[in-house]
C-alpha cells in the first residue's frame, strides 16, 4: 500500500532527499557531500516508504549504490575506503529487503550482523570485571551482549537497536540460525542499560554512582526495538519519560524520531509540544540528509518500514 | 593541507601561556580576548581558522560546555586580527542530536546565523589520516576534513576533571574532531585503543595551532559530564597546547607530570615542564584553585 504523505513530508523533506542524491546513487549526510552508506540507507527507507511513481530510478540507484559498497565479508562501511563494516551493515540490510535484486547481499550482511560479537562480554573480560576493584562503578549484566558501532568494541543501545529493527524487519526463514539468539541477548542488553528513572543514554545508565540521563535519541530507538513487548515495564517507564521531556527538546532530529515513536506506540503527540514544521524551516546547522528521511518517515501513517516482512511465493511483503 | 611534523620537546623554545582573568561571561571578552591573542603575533591574516568547542551535551545551565561567550569572543577576535573565515566545530561523543546541543547553549544568540559558521564534525566529509606516532593500536582515523583543510586549528576546551583520563582540555578536547559519523556514540574505538595514547595519536596527526581554555566555570569531580561546577574565573592562551594544559593543571592544583597522556605529551608535542613555560599574565598563586578529583586520580593532585 502506497502512504499518503503529508505536505511538509511532500513539499520539503521528500522534496530535499531527491535533490541530495549523488550522481553515484548515494546520498552523503548533506546535500554535495560524499555519498556513505548511512546517509545512502536513511533516505532509501524515506523515499520507498512514501515513493512516487517517478521515484523508482532514484531509488533503484541507491540500492545499486548500496551493493557495490558492500565488503566482501558481508558488512558496510561507514565510509568509502575503509575496509572494516560497522553498524551501517544493519541498516543496509534493513533496506535492502525491498530489494528484489539483493537477496545474497542481505543474507551476507545479516550472516555479519549474527556473528559480529563485542569484545565487552566475553567471558575473559567478565571474569576481569569480576574480579576488579572498579565492578561497581559501572553495574551493568555484561553476560547480555549487543552490538558495537564498530567491530571488537562494546555493546551499545543503538547499533543494538539497529540490529534488533533489521532482524525483526526480517522473515523467519531467511535468518541465520543464531539470529533468535542474539536477539534474545540484544533485547535483554537494552532493558539492562536502561537509564533508572526510564530512556536510554548511550549505554551508561550508572557512572561511578551517579545515575546516567537519558536522552532522545537512543531511547527512542531502543523503544522501538522492544516496541513487540510494550507492557513491559522498561517500555512504560521509557515512554513516559519520552512524554515527560518532549518539551525540551531543541533539536529536529530528536523531535522527529520522538514523533515516530510515539506514533508506533498509539501515543498521541502531546498538546502545545513543540512544531515540527518550526523546527525544520529553522533548523541550523543545515537540514541533513538523516534528519528530511526520518522527517519524512514520521509522516507515514502505515509504518511499512517497521513493519516485519513476510516472504509469500518467494516475494517479500510486509506483513 | 595541514602542516604536522613532530619535533622533540628539547628542541624546542620556551612555549609562552598568557593568564587571564575573567570573573563571569558577563565579562568584556572580546576585549579581552583580542588583548590576549596580540601577544602570540599569530599568522591569521586572510586565514581560515576552526574553533574547536567542546560541546559534549545538553547543557542548559551551561556548564560542561565551551561557553558560547568565550566561542563569540574567540571567534570576533580573529575575524578582527583579519582571519578571512572563522567555523566553529565539533562532534560531540555522546549524542547524535547536536543540533540540539547547540541550541541548548543557545549558541545562535551569540554568533547569529550558524547555517555557515558552524560544523557538525561527526558528520563532515572525511579523509584517511595515517598515524605516524603509534603510541595507541591505532594505525590509521578518517578525519573531517574541515579539520584537515583549515589554515589555522584552535582548540578550546573548558577547564574538567575527567573521569578516565585526569583531566580534559586542550588535548582532550580534540577527541571531538574523531567522527562519530564514521566510529558512533560514543567513539569507543578510542577508548578500546586506550584513551591515553589515542589522545597522543589524534593531537600528533591534527595538531590544534592554538589554545584557549574556558576556565571562567570549570568542572571538579565526576567529569566530563557528571561533575560539580567550579568557579576558577581564568581564560588560558598559548600556541603550545601541552603547555596550556600543564599550565591548566596547575591552575586546578593538579601536577600535569602526573596525568598519562600529558606525561607522553611532554616528549614530542610541547613542554610540560614549569622551566620551559613562560607565563603571562596572572601569577599561578593568583589564580589556582584547587579542584576535587576522583578517587582514581589521588595521585594527580597536588
């Protein structure tokens, strides 16, 4: 089904993601920048998720873009060159699922995503903390492990929840055995970061004793990678403190995921909060790449591009 | 691109640090500011010049940021000394959102329009940056390349214990040029290649020319993000950025020799050293102002 935009989603954001695209097929964090791979997957989600008719060369060159960036292992690259995937191979593979051309290059890349393992919870650096005077400056599970932003670092919220997004986007039968795993131990690493008093920072809900704040960003991302459990209480606790802090938020990139993720929730946005629209034709340092797409996203009412897809006659739709 | 040949802290000259004292942002800064450049004769004119903030979160009550006064100030001050572009930067480690960073500071109220002036250096374009110090694991950064191309690198820090390394200032604070558009929230690739020696590594390849350390509200404690506002009233100047920050160090009553990073710093990138510093302006006894440091760093106070 194809959503219905709105005008802002339309006149502005859709409007500036084409425009930005590179003649390569990318897109880079800014209109004239170099395409990379994040830039690249952010505005492919926006633009299939709310795609015209005229925008299926534009988005048939991303996806080109996207394959011949992928490595040989499988991953991504935050950036041309570098020869070492990161946290971008989520979200390729993420997008490249409505790519009817890119099965293997979405099974090589969620095959990356299974076996990527940060270095903070093997079982050598456990028994290291155990034993180490400073265990308890940081009290977080360490047996619960996600997913670094780059390989043989530690677990954070948001490449975790990038992943959990890509494997849940995911039909069962195309996961590598070891997804339902890591899934599991990515979703119980997200609970166990929570900041106390709900939301998500980074990853440090406690420092030397003092609680972490939590801030927009991560929490809502995490929120929506456990938005399949929302009785949880890690889930209401977050939520409200999402509600409870809308109105101090000053950034567009901020205000535009705590809309997706209110909206994913059933949560209606709360009366007198901030105006999107204000935000974006405000917004300094120029508008980004990231922040149009996800603008445009939070315009979709049907949130295809949340949605898990289900694989019938050997094609992939949303289920 | 720019010039970065090391060399040996012995065969260097004196480094000169001017003091300066500024009891709040409410404070004549640009005066001073440009009174206490004068005396380094930097070669700015027609330049373009990057000043690197140290915008690490929301900071409404603006005290774990570079005060925007001190940015204004900065930023006025070269433009007069006849700099042709001045561009405040940074990435901040912990949130992606700086944009909102930025506005919690209200950033734009001091500058005005922010559209040209301001660089988000986790998502500028990068270029490979081999190291050729190695004191850290890490052979090789993809850098901004707004940092990389700019005439004239100023780093300016505000005065912070840190929680991991000691203290955080002049070098410190070029951790914030490593993109986290390339290495994420934060930048645990450094922390993983030890915080230390990353710090040498990064400072070796993107030498800042200048520094200006905001001292007027510092930090004690649990910082840099969690710690107590300390009122130290200084703003700190020198084109040696070791010097500045040994020179920070004992301002804060802490013996620089002592912090790893500053120790290592003292061989290849400036002097450590009291003898081979030669300060100006406010007298040390004038200034220091001991600050609380974390257990984990007893041995560095003084």
């Amino acid at each position: 089904m194809e959503a219905e935009p709105n005008s802002l989603a339309e006149s502005v954001c859709l409007h500036f993601l084409r425009e930005a695209q590179n003649a390569d097929g990318g897109w880079g964090f800014h209109p004239g920048s170099e395409s990379r791979a994040e830039g690249t997957c952010w505005a492919l989600l926006a633009l299939i998720e709310l795609a015209q008719t005229d925008d299926s060369e534009t988005i048939r060159s991303g996806f080109r873009f996207l394959r011949a960036a992928q490595l040989r292992d499988g991953s991504w690259p935050s950036t041309p060159g570098e020869q070492t995937g990161c946290w971008v191979t989520s979200l390729a593979s993420w997008v490249l699922l409505a790519d009817p051309d890119s099965p293997k290059a979405v099974a090589a890349g969620l095959d990356w995503i299974c076996k990527d393992w940060p270095r903070d919870g093997t079982l050598w650096r456990r028994l290291l903390v155990r034993f180490s005077s400073d265990r308890h400056l940081s009290p977080i599970n360490m047996a619960y492990r996600g997913w670094g932003w780059t390989p043989g670092t530690a677990s954070w919220v948001e490449p975790t929840a990038f992943a959990l997004l890509t494997l849940q986007k995911c039909p069962q039968e195309l996961l590598p055995r070891m997804a339902r795993h890591r899934r599991d131990l990515g979703e119980a690493m997200l609970r166990d970061r929570m900041c106390p008093v709900g939301g998500w920072n980074c990853g440090n809900p406690r420092v030397y004793g003092v609680a972490g704040e939590a801030l927009v960003m991560p929490t809502v991302w995490a929120l929506l990678a456990l938005r399949q459990q929302p009785e949880k209480r890690e889930n209401s606790l977050s939520l409200a403190w999402l509600e409870g802090n809308i109105p101090h938020i000053s950034g567009a990139a901020s205000l535009v995921l705590a809309q997706i993720c209110l909206a994913s929730y059933g949560r209606k946005w709360p009366v007198g909060a901030p105006d999107l629209h204000d935000f974006i034709s405000r917004s300094e340092p120029p508008q980004n790449v990231q922040v149009m797409a996800w603008a445009s996203l939070a315009s979709s009412t049907t949130r295809d591009w949340l949605r898990p897809k289900s694989k019938v006659g050997g094609i992939l739709i949303d289920a | 691109m720019r010039e970065r040949s090391l060399i040996p802290s012995f065969q260097r000259p004196p480094s000169k640090v001017v003091i300066r004292r500024a009891a709040d942002y409410h404070h004549d800064l640009a005066s001073l500011v440009l009174e206490s450049l004068s005396e380094f004769q930097l070669p700015v004119k027609g330049k373009t010049v990057l000043l690197k903030a140290n915008l690490v979160g929301l900071d409404p009550h603006r005290i774990m940021n570079t005060h925007p006064a001190v940015i204004a100030a900065a930023r006025d001050s070269f433009l007069r000394l006849g700099a042709s572009e001045v561009f405040i930067g940074d990435g901040p480690a912990m949130d992606r959102d700086t944009e909102a960073i930025v506005e919690s500071i209200r950033l734009r109220e001091y500058i005005g329009r922010l559209a040209h002036a301001f660089v988000d250096l986790n998502i500028d374009d990068v270029e490979r940056v081999y190291f050729q110090t190695h004191a850290s694991r890490l052979k090789e950064l993809y850098l901004p390349k707004t940092v990389l191309g700019v005439d004239f690198l100023v780093s300016m820090p505000k005065l912070k214990t840190h929680h991991w390394a000691g203290v955080t200032l002049s070098l410190k604070n070029m951790f914030g040029i490593v993109p986290g558009g390339c290495y994420g929230w934060p930048k645990n690739v450094l922390h993983w290649a030890g915080i230390d020696r990353a710090i040498l590594d990064i400072n070796a390849a993107a030498r800042p020319d200048f520094a200006i350390v905001d001292g007027i509200m510092g930090m004690e404690g649990n910082g840099p993000i969690q710690g107590e506002p300390k009122a130290c009233g200084v703003l700190v100047f020198g084109s040696d950025p070791v010097a500045v920050d040994a020179t920070c160090c004992r301002i804060m009553g802490l013996i620089p020799e002592r912090v790893k990073y500053l120790a290592g710093a003292g061989t290849l990138l400036g002097h450590v050293q009291a003898e081979k510093i030669q300060q100006l302006g406010e007298s040390m006894a004038s200034v220091r102002t001991p600050f609380a440091v974390l257990k984990a760093f007893a041995h560095v106070a003084g």
